[in-house]
C-alpha cells in the first residue's frame, strides 16, 4: 500500500500541465529533503551551471526541516498543482 506521499510523487508526474520553474524547484527540494535529508554536497563549481545552482538553493532552503514536515509540504504542493 502506498502512503500518502508516494502517491503524491506518483501524481507529481502525471499533471495535466507542467508546472513552473518555481513549482518545480520546490517540488524537488521537498522530495529531496524528505528523502535524503539536509543537503550535504557542495555546490556546483561551474559558475553556468544554473540548474545545478537552482537546485542547490532550493534543497539548501529546506535545512532543518523534518521529513514528515517536507512531505507534508510536498503533498500540498502536489494538490494545489493539481487544482
């Protein structure tokens, strides 16, 4: 059986449009820190590497926060994305 944020990752993947640049940095922050935790890597030496710059950020703004927390955030994220 599924929880509830499994099923949200299932859905994450299958809105019917594709979310902003914003919504998906958010998106990938929460999963990460929900399954990962705080972020431990270093931060991408290559100064045009936005994506991974973005990516970075984002996960980063999420330290310290729990991982019942972050997949509560995630699953919001996921039915607000849905309308």
């Amino acid at each position: 059986m599924k929880t509830i944020f499994e099923q949200a990752v299932e859905d994450s993947k299958n809105l019917k449009s594709k979310p902003s640049n914003e919504s998906l940095l958010q998106l990938y922050s929460f999963y990460k820190q929900a399954t990962v935790g705080n972020i431990t890597a270093e931060a991408s030496s290559n100064p045009f590497d936005f994506v991974a710059k973005a990516k970075f950020e984002a996960w980063q703004n999420c330290a310290g926060m729990d991982r019942q927390t972050a997949e509560q955030e995630y699953i919001n994220l996921v039915e607000k994305l849905k309308g």
